[in-house]
C-alpha cells in the first residue's frame, strides 16, 4: 500500500526530483556498516577503530563550513561530485589496504566526503527553475524513505555479502557511491532566475552566512530546537540507546533483531500514516517536540515494553529529523544557503561534543542510561515543546520575511 503511495508520487515528479532521490537511495546503501567493527578488528585494535571514527568526525567538523562556501560560490553539483568521488575512495582504501595506516587515509576520504555532501544537494534541489517550497517538500518525504529502504537493504545485504566474502561490502559501498557519481552528474544546477551566486570574498561570505544563521528571532529559536534535538538524537545513537538494550538483558542477536525491526516498523509506519498526515509544518513541529517528550520519558521508566514503544518512536523521529531543516531551508537567502546549512551542522556537532562527554558521565554516576534519558525528557519538555508552540504561533513581520528572502549584502541590511 505504502509503495504505491510512494510510486504515486514518484511519476508527479520532475528530473531533478528523481535523480535526487536516486542519490539518497544508493547513498544511504552502507554496506560495511554491520560488519565493519568485525572484519577492521582483525587487524587493528578495538581502540584503534574508535580513533578512525574519530577522525572521520574531525576532518568532517573542520570540512563542513569551508565546503559549504565553494559550493555557494563556485557550484553544488561540484561539491556534489567531490564528495560522492571521495566517497567512492574511501572504502577501496580500506579493501586494499587493511592496515592502520590505510584507515587513518580512508577516515580522511570519508569526513571529506561527508563534508562536500553536506547541504550542497540540498541545497541544488531547493533553488532549482522547477522546484517550489511544496515540491520541496514532497520530496523530502520521499528522501526519508528512499534513504530508509537503502539503510534497511544494506544492513540485510550487508551480512550476506560477508558470509560470501569478507572484502564483498566494501566493493559494493564503492560502487553504490560510483552510481551515486553518475546520478549527480546528470542534474543541471539552474537556479531561479532572480538567484545568483555570490560575489564577495570568502571570509566576508562566511560572516555573512553566520549573521544569516541568527538574523531573527525566528531563525534563533529553529536552531535552538534544531541543535537540542540533533543532539540529543546523536547521543542516543552513538550508545545510550545500546547501553539501555543491554540493562534491560537483550543480548547482541535480540540487540540487531530490535534494531532492524524497528527500522522495517519505522518505515511502514512513516509511508503510512506520519507522511500522509504531516503535510504542514505547524503539525510536523507538535510532532516532533511532542513525539520527543514522549519517546524519551517512556525509555526512561525503565519498563520494558514501554521502552520498546519509546524506542519505535524515537526511531520515526530520527528518521524524520530532517523537517527541521526544511523549515530552516525557507527562511535563509539562496546566496549562502549551503554554507548556512553546513554552519548548522558544524554547531550541532561541536555541541555534540560535549554533550556525549556528559551524558557518558551522568550514565557512569547514576549506573543506569535511564538517567540520560529522564534528562532528555526533560529537555525536551522545557526547551523543545515551548519552541514548537512558539514557531507555531509566531507570525514573521514583512521586515523579517525580507530579511530571510533578500540575497544583499548584510552591509546594506538593518539587523537588529
């Protein structure tokens, strides 16, 4: 039923909109992500493999903004094509080398990569001739299936294609990246006729983008919510959600099964009722800070069964995280969109750094991850819900919509 309803959707749409979707379908096909920890630790050590993660995440944290200024000033589509080429890279080093060395160079590839992508594509699609808001964001619904239906596919691929042999993963994550080449290669980057790229020196494009990013009050409280929700998600995943599984007694082989069904329930659940019905973003921002308040406070009781629905809803939320940054994508100016969205990621990470940091010792000194979670309740609660409610009720004045819209330099803007 769901895939019809996607199928619907796909015919309505134009080019653009479907070699966007093609990329976020053959780039969400990680194919080594469940077998990685496996095959790395037969050469290097379980420390070593949590400093290549960690280098993936510095070269990335340090790539994302100054990417996102060449793709303003010098074209998406290339930045496109940088990082999904990187992308393509990074794994065969890793097929080929299977040394320490091998995966400090490929951490390179990957954080490179992941920087180029970040809000270039995006970024493309939202300005393009043939794309309005609400094509936009029929799209945006789709992506958030295509890019489930990957994840789901090569996680059950995944451990086959390892069973066959150990180097088969990373062969085919190379080449789902490669396609991922081709499809962007195919997509015209035209802009809206009365968008142009930007002219001034990168430095003064950045503080541009920065003073975009907070220019009003609006703006301020999405990346507050924003930021506290990317976080509190990240922590989650990164091993509060894991930890929580393995208190409650689940073993590794329960640990996947939940995982994965949770993943398979997520995306019925998505195509079937959360899509059709979160069509505005007033009901996509109740959802989400209300969905958050719930998710978090149901895991935190410490009760299995009630975990298990926090964690299915956790699970939607994270899958459709991205409305944030739709709402986000409607208030910033063309000219610097890919460095603002890149400069959106760059604080969510660096808040994120502390954060983990935190939450591991409030988890270490309360010998429970309920702790964490009973504190993102509550965040959720006190920082979330009242942002929600006030984007819902808040209507932007003429001055601010300009402000939003406008592509002028900020010199000739009265920001207050």
């Amino acid at each position: 039923m769901f895939t019809k309803h996607a199928q619907i959707h796909w015919r309505s749409l134009n080019r653009i909109g479907k070699l966007y979707l093609g990329y976020k379908f053959f780039g969400a096909l990680f194919f080594t992500y469940p077998i990685f920890y496996q095959f790395a630790t037969q050469t290097i050590s379980p420390s070593q493999v949590g400093l290549f993660f960690s280098v993936i995440g510095i070269f990335g944290f340090i790539a994302d903004v100054p990417s996102g200024i060449i793709a303003d000033k010098q074209g998406r589509k290339l930045c496109g094509l940088i990082g999904a080429a990187l992308l393509t890279i990074a794994p065969l080093i890793v097929f080929f080398g299977h040394r320490f060395s091998a995966y400090m160079l490929a951490a390179f590839f990957y954080g490179m990569g992941r920087a180029f992508l970040n809000g270039a594509l995006e970024s493309l699609v939202y300005d393009h001739t043939s794309i309005s808001k609400t094509l936009y964001r029929t799209i945006n619904g789709l992506e958030i299936t295509y890019g489930q239906t990957g994840i789901l596919a090569s996680a059950v691929l995944g451990g086959f294609l390892f069973s066959i042999n150990h180097r088969i993963p990373f062969v085919a994550e190379a080449a789902a990246n490669l396609i991922c080449v081709v499809l962007i290669a195919a997509m015209q980057e035209q802009r809206k006729s009365e968008l142009a790229k930007p002219s001034t020196s990168h430095i003064q494009h950045l503080a541009q983008s920065m003073r975009y990013l907070f220019a009003t009050p609006y703006l301020r409280v999405i990346l507050l919510m924003g930021v506290t929700f990317s976080v509190m998600l990240g922590t989650c995943i990164q091993f509060v959600n894991e930890a929580a599984m393995i208190s409650h007694g689940l073993d590794g082989t329960m640990r996947g099964l939940l995982v994965s069904g949770a993943g398979l329930a997520t995306l019925i659940i998505l195509n079937l009722f959360l899509l059709r019905f979160l069509r505005r973003d007033r009901e996509r921002l109740i959802y989400l800070a209300i969905g958050a308040v719930t998710a978090y406070t149901c895991m935190a009781t410490g009760f299995l069964p009630l975990f298990f629905f926090g964690y299915l809803l956790w699970a939607c939320l994270n899958a459709t995280s991205s409305f944030i940054r739709v709402l986000l994508q409607d208030h910033i100016p063309s000219s610097h969109r890919s460095t603002i969205l890149s400069g959106f990621k760059t604080l969510a990470t660096a808040v994120g750094l502390g954060a983990s940091t935190a939450t591991g010792l409030l988890v270490q000194r309360a010998h429970t991850p309920n702790a964490a979670y009973a504190t993102f309740g509550v965040i959720s609660l006190l920082v979330m819900l009242p942002c929600a409610l006030w984007l819902v009720m808040k209507n932007r004045s003429p001055a601010e919509i300009a402000i939003a819209q406008t592509t002028q330099p900020l010199s000739d803007l009265d920001i207050v």
